[in-house]
C-alpha cells in the first residue's frame, strides 16, 4: 500500500504544481486606456502668394567688345565660331608646332604664323566673316554684330 499512497502524493503534487503555472492570460482583444502623447505642431506660416515669372529668352551667345582671342590648332581654330561687337580685334594665336596662314576671305592675310606668333585683325563692320587656314584649310566664322 505504501507505493499507492506515494503514487498518489506524486499525483497530487504534479497536478498542484501544473495549476500553479497556469496564468490568466489578458484578453488580447480589450485595448487599454492609453492617451497617445501630445505632440505639438509647428506654428503655420503663411507662404508668400506665387508670382510666376515670365519664361526666360533663350541664351544667345555672348557678343565679345574690345577683344578675343583664337588659337589655332592642328584640327582647327578655337573657338571656331566667334561673335564679336564691331570695333572688336581678335587676335588668332598659333598653338601648333607647324606654320599657320589665316586668311579672312575678302579682307586680309596674315603673314606665315610660326609655333607663338599671333596675328590680329579689326573688325569694323558687322557682318559674318569666314576665316580660313590657307595651309590646312581649315574653317572659321567671325560674327560681327
């Protein structure tokens, strides 16, 4: 009988421990009473009303007064195009190794231009002038304006 009153105590003390772990568990459906925090707003500023500008011209090239300058290169002149006020000189600088000839068609010559040597002309009349390298014919305008 001994075994059966020790089997039943293990019982007991089994069952008593496994009732003492068992908890309520909160109702996951019942939302507490919590006041969400307060936050404050930045003050409202009034934006100034839109005034729509006018659409922009678009960016003609810039005239240059008094002077430019060209460089003359293997491949060309630099810049090849160029506009210019009337008065203007523009100087042609050779940047090559090799000799240069500029000839401003229907104007002037210059002289044979070496590595460094420049050659300058007035322009004194608007209108579109081609330039050309007369040894490796090569072409540019000046825009007299």
């Amino acid at each position: 009988m001994e075994i059966k009153h020790i089997l039943a105590v293990l019982v007991v003390v089994m069952l008593s421990g496994c009732a003492a772990e068992v908890q309520e568990q909160p109702d996951e459906t019942v939302t507490p009473d919590v006041t969400p925090p307060v936050v404050e707003q930045p003050p409202v500023v009034e934006q100034p009303p839109v005034v729509e500008q006018p659409p922009e011209a678009p960016v003609e090239e810039e005239t240059v007064s008094g002077a430019a300058d060209v460089q003359i290169l293997r491949g060309g002149f630099d810049p090849e195009e160029l506009p210019v006020s009337v008065g203007s000189v523009v100087t042609w600088k050779n940047m090559d190794e090799g000799t240069h000839i500029v000839n401003i068609i229907g104007k002037e010559t210059s002289p044979t231009l070496k590595a460094g040597d420049i050659f300058e002309y007035k322009f004194e009349e608007a209108g579109t002038y081609t330039v050309m390298d007369s040894v490796m014919k090569f072409k540019g305008t000046v825009t007299v304006e």
